[in-house]
C-alpha cells in the first residue's frame, strides 16, 4: 500500500526536481525539453536586474506576513473556543458551516466576493450608499484594500478547515490533566492556558515552521483573479509575475530560473524556522 | 451449441458479403485516418453527430479522429504536441505561427506548407479569388517560409461597435453620432436627463473599449493591441512601427477619456472580470445607454429590458483625429497546421489534399458555412432560405444552425465570403455592414508580424511584459485622475524609456 503514496512523491515531487537544469539552460521551442546550451547564471541575472521582481517579492513578502500573522492565530483560537462549547449539536454545526467555504473553487469565491463589492450592484456599497449616505468605493480596484480582501478571504475560506487539525490535538490531550488541573483548583481560563495550549504546542510549532516554509507561495488563483493594472502595484506576486512574463510568454527557462529562487528562500526560511524552534521550544519538524 | 455457431457463421457471412457488396470502391483504396486537434468553446460545444461534421466525412471519404479539447487547454496541448513531437495529431486546428509556433517552425517541428502548392489547390484558388496573396505572403517567417493554410475572409467584418439607445437619441432630439466629439454631445444630454446614470458602459474590462475606439486615434495599444505587441502601433503611412504608447495620438487619446470619466460620462466600474449579466443589467435598466460591444448581444439586452419603447442600434466607427477606423482586422485568421510527424506518413500527399479540399473547396467551403442544401437551406429564385427551425428560432438563424449542426465555427470554417455571412443575419445588420463597407478603410489590416529568429524573440519577449505592466497601470492612472496627464506625462515617458521601448521598437522595425 505505501508504494502508492512512494510513487507519487517519486513522480510529482522528485523527478520534476530535475527540470530545474533549465534554469541554466536556453530554452528553444521544438529542441528538446531541457534546453540547448549552458547559459550559467543569465537568467538569474535577468530577473535581480528587474525592479519589478523586487517589487513583487517585497509584495509577496509583505503580503504572506501580514496573513501569517492574522490566519494563523485565528484557526488556533476558534478551535479552543470551539472545544469548550458544551452543546454538541451546536459544536457540530458550526463546525460544519465554517469549513464548508474552504471546498468552493477560488474562481466561484473571486465571483462572488465581486458581486458583493461591486460599486454599482453590490450589496456592501448598496448598504453604504442608502442607509449611511456615503459614496460607493471601488473595493476591487483600489489597491489600498487589496491585501485586506485577500486576508479576509483567505480567513473565510480556511478558518474552519484548519481548525480541524488543532481539534484533533485537542482531542488527543489525556483526560487525566485535566482532571489533575481541576483537583488543584484550576479554572476552565487557566486549564486553556495550563493545559490545553502547552499540550498542542508541538503541532502549532509544526503548523508555523510549514506555513513559513510556504511564505513565498501565495494562493496564486487569487491573486490573479483579483489583479487589475490600478493594484497591480501591491497585488504582483512573484507566480503572477512568472505567469505573465515567463509562461505567457512561453519564456521557460526564466520561470524555471525564478521558480528554483523562490524555492531556495523557502528551504532556507523552513531550516532557519526549523533551528529557531528548536532553540526556543525543543520542538522541530526533523 | 452447434446451432447458436451455425446461426452466426450464416451472420457474419452474410454481413461479410454485405460488406463487400457494398463497400467494393473503398476496398481498393484504403480509407484515409488522421487525428485532428479542435479548440472546443463553452458556447459551442462540439459534437460529432453535428451535420457538417459528418458530411465532410461522407463526402470526402476520410476518417477523422477527432481530439475535443477545451479552449483554455488548447494553446498548451497544442505547445506540449509541438515542443515533444510525441502525441501530436496529424492536424492541428486553429493555428497561426504568432508567438512560440514561429520558433516552434523555424526549428523544424511544424510542416512548411508553402512548399507544396500543388497539393493544396483549392485553397490556392480562393487566395487568388479574394486577391489575397500579399495577406497569405505576410505570413512567411524569417526564412521565407509559410507554416499553416490561414482561414481566409473576402472583406472583415464589422460585427461590433458603438452600440446605444436609438430610442433616446429620438426622444432628445440627437443627431446621429458621427464624430466622437459628437458622441461627448451625446453622452452630456444623456447624463443630464438621467443624473445618476454612468451613461457609456464597458463590456468584459476596458480592453473591448480601446481596442474599437483607439484606431481612430491612430494607435491601438494594450491587451488586444492590433500588432500583438501592447505598447507599440503600426503607422499604415509610413508602413512602420512607432511607440504608440508615449505618442501623442495616445496622450489625445487618454484625455478625451479622461474627460469622459471626470465628467462622469464613462463608467468607473471597469476591472476586470466584469460578468455579461451586470452590463445587460446596467443598459436594460437605463443606468447606462451606450457600450462597445457585439451586435449579436443586443438582443439579449432588449430581451431583458421592461422600459416602454428600448431600442438598442448600432452605429458605424466614429471619426477622431485620425479619421473614422475600427478595430484592425486581417483578412487571414487561425488555420490548419501540420506537425512535422504528418510529413512521415506514407500518404502525407493524399493527407494534404484531403484536408485542402474538406476545408477549402468551393462545394465545401458552403457546407461550413451554410450547411447541406436540402436540410439546412434551399436556393429559391437564386436566393438562400433557411429552414423553418432556423428562422423561427429565437436565437436567431446563426446561432441556431451554429449549436445545433456545427455551421460557422471558426475552427472549422476556413473561407468566409461577407455576402453569404450576411444571409444569416438580419437586413439591419447587413445594412450597417454595406454602410461600414462604403465609408472605405474603416477596418484596417492587422500590422505585419516582425520575422524573430528565437534569439530575437525571446528579447522581444522580455521587454513586452514590463512596458505592458508599465502603460496599463500608467493608462488606468491617467484615466481615473490619480496621475495628471499633464503634470506626469513626462515621467510616465521616462519610464517606458528606462524600460526599453526605444529598443523594443528597433527589433520591432528592423526584423520587417
């Protein structure tokens, strides 16, 4: 049975490891998949020369920090608080609603998110307009609320799903300490504080070192899908800018070229996270 | 047991003998298969059992196999086939050798067809017939040769444009807008009466505004760009490029829309995606009265308006300063292109001319477009008439015949003569069309395509992407007013000049 799983990291994760040669390599159409001739660093070179790609990887960074920082504490606390609730039906429920969001396809999300924002149709500047007299903003279009749509969406769609995993921690903690947190007087504020955050420190610690590891790979659907020429100055990410400049423009080597950076960055954040965590907490994911 | 084995022994001799009865001809020659490659759209999905796809088999006595891949897939299938050479069909559909296939060809994966003219007849005579051999010329790459047989058109189409409320331009007492000054007139009084109304709408983002409207400015620039290049124009006088993007037709250009969006004339809500039901909303509810759009969308606007006497109509290109054009259009579009593996069949000549005479005949060029005479249309007094269903069909005649048997797909149709379109349409389209055809070079031809080797290109390709970055945010600032076009002209000219369109420009030139 684990040939299955064996096999699918073998094909999809490592042997693609190879392709990235093109990214040393000219590309040319029709002569062969992994280029013509060595061309060292020059693709490299193309993209660190080009304003734009810092733009859009200070635009990435800021904009995977920002969300590491709101959506990361949130799914943790909601999980706590969803521990407590006494009512299981209740607890069931909106344990349902809240991740029901995260199976809608980002297209249908953008769609909808569009609808309601519209200047002109939108329920949210309808509401502004008619009930407190003020002038309908272009939510969509105006780069000043770009980063916070992104967030709030992403709050939406994933609060709920990934939950589920510090439920599952949760639900492994012994019953015995709390019992033992009970004997010695302990109330439900300080069992949260005593008990049941020490006792899912491994997987928050876990959930961060990935969630760093992946600060250079943003939901790339979305942003594309939110990407107009008046946001494009906070909202060009590193994959939209590969997109349009290398696969839109069928310029492989150089996406291969700014791929292979960005995965660089992220091993070096995930083993620098990886070695702090170690330090601080005794926790590491190897 | 016995019984059961005799009892199909008899059957399979006699269908055996049937066969051979019946199928003596095509046992002497063995019938001819290839795959094909087709681009399927959404709002035409393909389907083998269509009319005009099994006719062109019958007819023509070839199998094909068709391979239905959807349109957003199709630029990579078809780059995947070409780049590996593995798994690519015998044909592929709705080609052109813009892009990546120029590279593709000059590297030897793509059969140059212009090689062999004695197999491809038909689509000879109709290049000759239309007077097309310098459009079909211009398609030749750096080393004089032409990848791909192009659908051919005998004169473009004028098939959208200004579209606006001819009900209220009466009411008003408006003349008919001719100039686009005019057009400023006409908006003002439209916004007067009805203040709360964004009176000029954009359909599907700004790209379908500026592609119509900018030629009569003399540039064509951004996303749908006449030349493919986003910030450079063609000047048909002196036959070359110029950096559209930092002229002064486009700087003229921005400021009369700028004027239209400060006064609130022209509607702010234009980023894209922009659903088709908000801006049918927005006109059938009279919060907008005039767009750029298609004329087969009109009827779907009316259809949904409750206002007393709406009547959307549509007008012929407005003069500018550089006269009254439209969108540039090529008399030559998407064609049949043969992967350089077709070449090794044994039959790659009977291949050729098969698909030259399925697409290009005289016979069958009316079968793509019109259907089978006798099911889909019959010719009385010299005249075309539809079928009932077609007529009576609330989608109208094009659109019933294209969904139900096939008939003109762009895909597959590959000779387009104006006259025989028109017969699917109603009078009043075919009159604007006559009218647009009468004032001259309103549609004007798409600017040659420079002949990159792939060194060439892949620069070309480098600096598109920033300078296009560049001018759209640029364009969007000037028009919503966050950058002055008189005060920040000057630096948005330095930008594109820091990001090499001077450069740009000179590859541009220098490969004609």
């Amino acid at each position: 049975m684990l040939i299955i799983p064996l096999l699918y990291f073998l094909l999809f994760k490592y042997v693609p490891l190879f392709g990235n040669v093109l990214a040393f390599r000219r590309y040319r159409p029709g002569m062969g998949p992994f280029g013509t001739e060595w061309v060292g660093l020059h693709y490299f070179q193309r993209f660190w020369g080009d304003p734009a790609f810092w733009r859009a990887f200070r635009n990435t960074l800021v904009l995977s920090l920002l969300n590491l920082v709101v959506n990361f504490p949130i799914p943790i606390v909601f999980a706590i608080l969803l521990n407590e609730v006494r009512i299981l039906p209740f607890k069931k429920a909106v344990q349902t609603v809240s991740y029901m969001p995260r199976f809608i396809s980002t297209v249908v999300v953008i769609a909808i998110l569009g609808e309601l924002l519209s200047p002109s149709t939108g329920i949210v500047n309808i509401i502004r307009m008619n009930v407190f007299g003020q002038k309908a903003i272009y939510f969509i279009n105006e780069a000043k609320y770009f980063r916070w749509i992104y967030i709030f969406v992403d709050t939406w769609q994933y609060t709920g799903w990934t939950a589920i995993i510090y439920l599952a921690a949760i639900t492994a903690i012994p019953a015995d300490l709390y019992e033992a947190a009970t004997i010695d007087g302990a109330t439900r504020i300080q069992q949260i504080f005593y008990v049941t955050i020490p006792s899912i420190m491994p997987t928050i610690m876990v959930m961060l070192i990935l969630n760093v590891g992946r600060l250079l790979s943003l939901g790339f659907e979305k942003v594309l899908l939110l990407y107009t020429p008046d946001n494009s100055m906070v909202s060009d990410i590193i994959d939209t800018l590969v997109y349009r400049t290398g696969l839109a423009n069928q310029n492989y080597s150089y996406a291969t070229a700014i791929g292979l950076f960005s995965g660089i960055i992220g091993v070096i954040l995930v083993s620098s996270s990886n070695f702090l965590s170690r330090k601080i907490t005794g926790e590491g994911v190897y | 047991m016995k019984k059961v084995l005799g009892i199909t022994l008899v059957l399979v001799t006699c269908v055996l003998l049937g066969v051979s009865a019946q199928g003596a001809k095509e046992q002497v020659v063995k019938p001819l298969e290839f795959s094909v490659f087709y681009s399927d759209n959404a709002t035409l999905p393909f389907k083998d059992t269509w009319l005009t796809v099994t006719e062109i088999q019958k007819r023509t006595g070839v199998k094909v196999n068709w391979e239905i891949i959807p349109i957003a897939d199709y630029k990579t299938k078809v780059s995947l086939a070409l780049n590996t050479g593995t798994n690519a069909p015998d044909v592929i559909l709705y080609q052109s050798t813009k892009g990546e296939n120029a590279a593709l060809a000059l590297n030897g994966a793509i059969v140059p067809i212009s090689d062999y003219p004695e197999w491809t007849p038909h689509f000879n005579a109709r290049v000759k017939e239309f007077g097309l051999e310098n459009d079909v010329d211009l398609l030749k790459l750096k080393d004089g040769k032409r990848y791909y047989m192009p659908a051919l058109f005998d004169v473009p189409f004028y098939d959208g444009g200004l579209i606006l409320r001819e009900d209220l331009l009466k009411k008003y007492n408006l003349p008919v807008p001719k100039t686009f000054d005019d057009l400023y007139r006409v908006l003002k009084e439209f916004k007067r009466h009805a203040p709360d109304s964004y009176p000029l709408t954009i359909l599907a983002g700004p790209r379908v505004l500026y592609r119509m409207t900018m030629p009569s400015w003399g540039v064509s620039l951004g996303k749908n760009g006449a030349s493919g290049t986003n910030t450079l124009s063609w000047d048909y006088d002196k036959k070359q490029y110029f950096a559209g993007a930092i002229s002064e037709e486009y700087k003229s250009y921005i400021t009369f829309f700028r004027k239209l969006y400060a006064e609130g004339l022209l509607d702010p809500e234009m980023a894209e995606p922009i659903d088709g039901d908000r801006w049918t909303q927005k006109l059938a509810t009279g919060k907008a009265m005039a767009s750029y759009a298609y004329y087969d969308q009109i009827g779907g606007v009316e259809a949904n308006s409750t206002i007393p006497g709406f009547k959307l109509q549509m007008y012929p290109a407005l003069a500018g300063p550089a006269g009254a054009h439209h969108q540039e259009k090529s008399r030559t579009g998407g064609g049949v292109m043969f992967p350089i593996k077709t070449s090794r069949r044994a039959d790659f000549e009977q291949l050729v001319r098969a698909v030259d005479e399925m697409f290009f005949s005289e016979e069958n060029a009316k079968l793509w477009c019109l259907g089978v005479e006798g099911v889909t249309y019959t010719v009385q007094n010299g005249k075309i008439v539809f079928a009932d269903e077609f007529v009576n069909a609330k989608e109208g005649i094009y659109k019933s015949m294209q969904v139900k048997h096939g008939t003109g797909s762009d895909v597959t149709q590959m000779v387009w003569v104006n006259a025989r379109e028109m017969t699917k349409y109603d009078d009043n389209y075919a009159r604007i069309n006559a009218e647009v055809e009468a004032m001259g070079d309103v549609i004007r031809y798409i600017p040659p395509t420079p002949k990159f080797d792939d060194k060439q290109a892949e620069e070309a390709g480098s600096l598109q992407t920033p300078l296009h970055d560049a001018w759209e945010r640029w364009n969007s600032a000037f028009l919503t007013g966050a950058k002055s076009i008189d005060r920040d002209w000057n630096a948005y000219v330095q930008e594109m000049k820091n990001l090499g369109i001077d450069r740009f420009l000179e590859l541009y030139n220098s490969n004609l």
